[in-house]
C-alpha cells in the first residue's frame, strides 16, 4: 500500500491536481481575506512556507489533520474548502431508480437555506408537516 500512497503523490491525475488546485484557491482566498499570511498559515500546521505555498498551488495534497487544523484557523468548515465542487455517482449522468440525476453540491450555510426553502415550497402541506417533524426530530438528535 506504501508503494501505491508513493505512486499517488508522485503522479496525482490531472482530476485530482484540479480538486487540489481548487482546494488550495479556497484556502488562499479565505486566508486573505482575514488578513493572514501565508507564514501564520505555514506554523499553525507545523510546515515550512514553502511547503505551504504548494498546498495553496495544489502541487501538494494536504492531509487531513492539516486540513481540520486550516478549517479552524479560517474559521470555516472543512466543507468550505469543496465548495461549489459537483459529485457524481457513477459516470457523468448517472440516474436514481426515479430518473432523477444524481448529483451532490456542497454549498455555504446561505445557498443550503435557499435551495431547502424553494423546495420546501415545493412540497403540498401534508409533505411540508412532514419534513417540519423529521427537520425537528434531527435537530434535537444529540449524539452520543
């Protein structure tokens, strides 16, 4: 497996260099926008600048802890970094059992309200009481 992680970072296909190239851009974009340098960045993971930089250029995948770690300096979710990114299953098209795309965007707080009220009003009364309880019931999950 050692061999196969070695193969991986030294020859990342070209999708992977793109998610990684938008992944750093988010980096790069929040952190500038709360006025940090990229040396601040660089020690609060524990990583040389240079080092760094190449997170922020998508020439380096960046581990998970240190990803956690960037979330939380920036103030965001990790979630924030994907942004705007589409995931489908299967092959570009693929369907549901209904027809339907399949298709998963990870949105900010603002455009998951947005795309939950239009659907919500979507939705007959019946289905909107529906959705209110199971919203009410997941809400007052706490885990264990």
């Amino acid at each position: 497996m050692e061999k196969h992680l070695r193969r991986l970072r030294a020859e990342p296909d070209q999708t992977a260099g793109r998610l990684w190239m938008r992944v750093g851009g988010r980096i790069r974009l929040r952190r500038e926008q709360l006025g940090l340098t990229g040396w601040k960045a660089a020690d609060a993971l524990g990583v040389d600048l240079q080092s760094y930089v190449k997170y922020e250029e998508g020439e380096h995948l960046i581990p998970a802890d240190q990803l956690a770690t960037l979330a939380q300096l920036l103030d965001v979710p990790i979630f924030y970094f994907f942004e705007d990114l589409q995931q489908r299953g299967g092959d570009p098209g693929s369907t549901n059992a209904s027809g339907a795309e399949i298709s998963y965007t990870v949105a900010t707080l603002t455009e998951r309200i947005a795309a939950l009220v239009e659907d919500f009003q979507k939705l007959d009364f019946a289905r909107q009481q529906c959705l209110l309880v199971v919203a009410q019931a997941l809400a007052n999950d706490k885990p264990d």
